[in-house]
C-alpha cells in the first residue's frame, strides 16, 4: 500500500528476492507499506510488516516559456528559470513579426524555422509548464495549436499568462481557443500609473502568496517597517469575471493574479508586465523571484503548495501535523495507532489557512492521520521493532557468551532455577 491507498497483492515465494515496481503519484513524501497476513499459531503480528519511506522528486522540469516582442521583463522569466538547474527551458519569442515589411532580402535575416507544429502538436504533453508572455495572436501560431493547449491544460497541463497590453487588445489570447480556460476576461482598458499591489484576503492564506509581505520586509532591513512591502507596478490591464482564487489585487481591489483549477490541470493569469520592477529595485523592490518560482511549482502541483495539504513532519517520537486550508475553521485530526488506538489531536491556529500541532507518538510503528478528506500515513522507528523480528526465544545470540563466562542458558518452562546463597 502506497500512503494508505489501496492494497495491492503480490504472491512472493518464501526465502527468494523478488523485485515490485512501484509508481510513486506525486512528489514528495511516500510511505510505501509492506504487510503479510498473520498465520495461526504465529506469536505476533507486529513482525509482519514493514514500512519504507521514498522522497518523490521530478527528474526534469520542461517549461516552455512563449514570448511577445521583447521588453524588459522577458530576461526576468529567464533568470528565474535558467537559475534552476533543473528545468530544461524552450523560449520562443517574436523576433521579427510576420507583417513587418523593412525591405530585408529574407536569405539575409539570421533567423531559423521554429519547430512550432512539434513543439504544440506533437510533445505538447511532454512539458510541465507553458508560460505566455505577452503574446498576442500574430498569425505565428494558428488556431488549432491554441486549441490543442487548451485541451493540454484540461488534461492534466498547467498554463500561465502574464498579460500585457495586448491582452487587452483584438489580437488577445482570451479570444482564441485557450480562453475557455483563462481565469478572467479582459475588458479592453489599460490603466497606466503606479498602483500598489495587495494580497487579498484569500491570498493572506493561500501558498502561492502567503508570507510573502513578512519575507519582503525581512529582506529589505532598510526601508521602514511601517511602509508599503514593496515597490509600486506602473501599469494594469484591467479584467473582469474572475475564476477561481483571486490572490493579489490591483487599483481598486481589482483582480491581479488569478489561480484556477480546470479540468485535471491548472491555470494563472497575471494581469501585468511589471512584475520585473521589483526585481530591479524599483521603489525598494519586492519578493518577484520568490512570487513567480511559488505559482510557477504550484502550477506544477508541487505538494509544498497544495492549498489543501496534510503532512507529517518526524523527529525522534516528535510528530509535527500540519494542515494548510483554503477555509477559515477549527480543525480536529484523528490519528490511529500501531495497535489500532484511535485518538483525537486538535490543531490550533496558527496563521490564516495554517494550523500546526505537535504529537508525542506513544510507541514505534506506522500511524495513520487524518483530518476531512485528507489521510497520511507516517512512520515512527521502525515499523517491525527490532525486539520483534524474531519473537521465537533461542541461545543463539547470547548462547556463546553464556559459556565463555561458565554461564548456561535456561528455559523458565523447565523450573525456576534456585539461586545458590553466598
């Protein structure tokens, strides 16, 4: 059983070494349970099972990163994805528009054909991330590849849009196929001026964007604490009816970055191109490469950032649960036992959508945890106690040194031997 799910059975011929493939769902913690069914006659079953725990981690990121004209916000996606060693990166960027008429012999321009129909039709599926950068339709990408993303997304693919004026514009992303699947629509306004960008009340608590105020303050020890934390963006496009979690605002509390959930993928919409300002002190700054790496690995379903999450953390016989939650409630885990005790573990509050407790785990062996609909399952020492992997009672481990000391090994069963007075 892989973190409590179903059970799969296996027949495993005694005394051989047989080897079981095993497909880990997600990233992160698993605990894979290994259990035989207890016979008669067996003294106990605490030796029938054994637990190993496996750190899931993606071998390569694939992110394609899909730019408009270049500006100076394009080398701050490249920064942020060529710093990861990690992530294997295709940019794709207009250079050269296809309406552009300068006159220019086309055997002169030092420009290649990019594989776009490979790249959208044929390995579409292969990427973790797709990321569009104001990117207008400009006849490059025909229709039908925009449709395939769209079905990519709701497959199971994570598309982000960092939006510019062009998404405000006719030749906007929203009005080809990937807009059934964008988390807002444009309303054809551009607003130009500084406005503060603000965390919404959901933002307070969701992953992505949780902390980050404290993390920006932290890191500019300078700038006066009571101030904004963080510099000002010099431009908005404005969207309306937003879907899903609105986690920053803009002028007027108006929708800034979006995050939904469509189909089995994942979608972000960010409604401005200055997030690059931060990254260049504007104004003292901001936490930008900490923003963008946070909705970049929850788009890829990082479990750091899931919004609903139960982990367990082991230290010693220390258990640290914590639950992250989108709601705003008291919240009550259940933890059953090695021995099939069940007991009730209140976690307090700690901050909005994070509560935290401590557990003293009683004895050694494999607990389950749950709280809702979510269940873990973790382990405290071994599963199988070394005292219990071989319950039958021979000399053979203390047998030799009985008799290199004129000692002897008894059995009780036999009669309690009599102790000699001196």
């Amino acid at each position: 059983s892989i973190d409590g799910g179903p059970v799969q059975n296996y027949q495993i011929p005694v005394n051989q070494d047989m080897e079981l493939p095993l497909q880990l769902t997600h990233a992160g913690q698993n605990v894979v349970q290994f259990t035989i069914l207890t016979s008669d006659g067996e003294l106990t079953e605490r030796n029938n099972m054994a637990a190993v725990q496996i750190n899931g981690v993606r071998d390569r990121l694939r992110v394609l990163l899909v730019s408009g004209e270049p500006y100076a916000g394009e080398r701050t996606w490249r920064n942020l994805l060529k710093s990861d060693s990690a992530v294997d990166l295709v940019h794709f960027t207009i250079l050269r528009p296809p309406d552009k008429e300068d006159g220019v012999p086309v055997n002169e321009l030092s420009l290649i054909a990019f594989p776009t129909r490979e790249l959208f039709v044929e390995k579409i599926n292969e990427f973790d991330l797709i990321i569009f950068d104001r990117y207008p339709q400009r006849g490059i990408l025909p229709s039908e590849y925009l449709d395939n993303i769209r079905d990519y997304v709701l497959g199971g693919g994570a598309v982000l849009v960092a939006a510019g004026p062009d998404f405000a514009s006719v030749e906007s992303l929203y009005y080809s196929g990937l807009g059934e699947v964008l988390p807002a629509s444009p309303t054809t306004r551009v607003i130009e001026g500084p406005f503060l960008p603000q965390l919404s009340e959901i933002g307070a608590r969701h992953p992505v964007t949780q902390g980050l105020e404290q993390l920006s303050q932290q890191a500019r020890p300078t700038f006066d604490k009571s101030g904004p934390p963080w510099g000002r963006w010099l431009r908005y496009i404005e969207v309306d009816n937003p879907k899903g979690e609105v986690v920053m605002q803009g002028p007027d509390k108006r929708p800034l970055l979006i995050l939904n959930h469509e189909g089995d993928g994942r979608v972000a919409l960010l409604a401005s191109d200055q997030a690059w300002l931060w990254s260049r002190g504007f104004e003292g700054g901001g936490p930008q490469q900490e923003l963008l790496r946070r909705l970049a690995h929850w788009l890829m379903k990082e479990p750091q950032l899931e919004e609903e999450a139960l982990t367990a953390d082991v230290s010693g016989t220390e258990v640290t649960v914590t639950r992250r939650t989108m709601t705003d409630s008291a919240r009550t885990a259940t933890v059953t036992a090695p021995d099939g005790s069940i007991s009730a573990l209140p976690l307090p509050k700690v901050q909005p959508g994070l509560y935290r407790s401590v557990l003293n785990a009683p004895a050694m062996g494999l607990y389950r945890l749950k709280e809702g609909d979510l269940e873990r399952v973790f382990v405290v020492g071994p599963a199988s106690p070394r005292e219990f992997e071989n319950a039958v009672a021979t000399a053979d481990s203390l047998g030799p040194i009985a008799t290199s000391t004129n000692g002897g090994v008894l059995r009780l069963e036999t009669g309690i031997p009599s102790i000699r007075q001196v």
